[in-house]
C-alpha cells in the first residue's frame, strides 16, 4: 500500500520502519529546537507531515514502547486516530507519566504510525441483546488466571 506524505516543514523525516517486519512506522519531531515535558505535562509535538490515508483504512498512533517503558513518556490518548479524510498535520500529543523533566530532540522518534482496515458499523436500537455466558460480568469478571 502507498501513502502519500506531504512534507510541511522542511525539516520533516517520512515515517520509517525500524525493521523488516515492523508494523509501525517510526514517527519523527519535527521541532526548531529541543522541547522540554515536564512532569505530568501534555505536550503537542509537530511531525511537520500530512497523509493522505486510502479510504477504509485509519492510522493509528501508538507509544513507542522504549519511550514509554523507559522514559515515561507516551501519547496523552493512548491511541490517536488519523481518519482517511484528514490532511492536516499528524502531531502527537506526548504526556510525561514520570517524575522527571524529559526533553525531545529535533529528529527523534516520537511514536509510531500504523495503517490498517477497519469496518464502520450501523447502529441498530433494540430492546434486548442476545444472551451470552459471560453476560454483564466486566473489569475482571473473567478471572486473572
């Protein structure tokens, strides 16, 4: 699959793979100079990119996991989500989980991109849903081992 990228800084690095069978594309920071996240601050990094995603797919922003893991750091909402009719500029909105002020260097991995298919459902109202052995039983009904 193609995805055309377009550059809105000159500055910007297209999303790269770190190995062959990688499923998310490294994003980068595209930043005039290094940024500083503070302790449970939300900070937007700019990218300096847009995409243009086929239609029925999405993008998928995820942490990077040694980011997260080993520096506290991680996208604010999880998950972000890049609809296919978005042509702005992918940001990334990094939260510092830690303790410790931690800084973002221009060109440096920030999170990764993933491309994949999904399937927009139709919303049907009822009066009962079909009944299941697990049935209401949620966070943690299902045991932890």
């Amino acid at each position: 699959m193609n995805i055309k990228v377009k550059k809105l800084c000159a500055d910007a690095i297209l999303p790269t793979y770190g190995s062959k069978f990688s499923a998310g594309a490294d994003l980068y920071a595209c930043l005039n100079g290094e940024i500083k996240i503070m302790p449970g601050d939300t900070v937007f990094i700019k990218t300096g990119i847009a995409v243009e995603i086929p239609e029925g797919n999405v993008g998928l922003v995820f942490a990077r996991s040694g980011m997260a893991c080993k520096r506290d750091i991680a996208p604010a909402n999880k998950v972000g989500v890049i609809d296919s009719d978005y042509r702005g500029e992918i940001m990334v909105a990094l939260h510092n989980h830690g303790r410790e002020v931690r800084n973002i260097e221009p060109g440096e991995r920030i999170a990764q991109l993933v491309i994949t298919p999904y399937i927009q459902a139709e919303f049907e109202l009822c009066e009962d849903l079909e009944d299941t052995e697990r049935g209401e039983g949620g966070f943690g009904s299902t045991g932890r081992k």
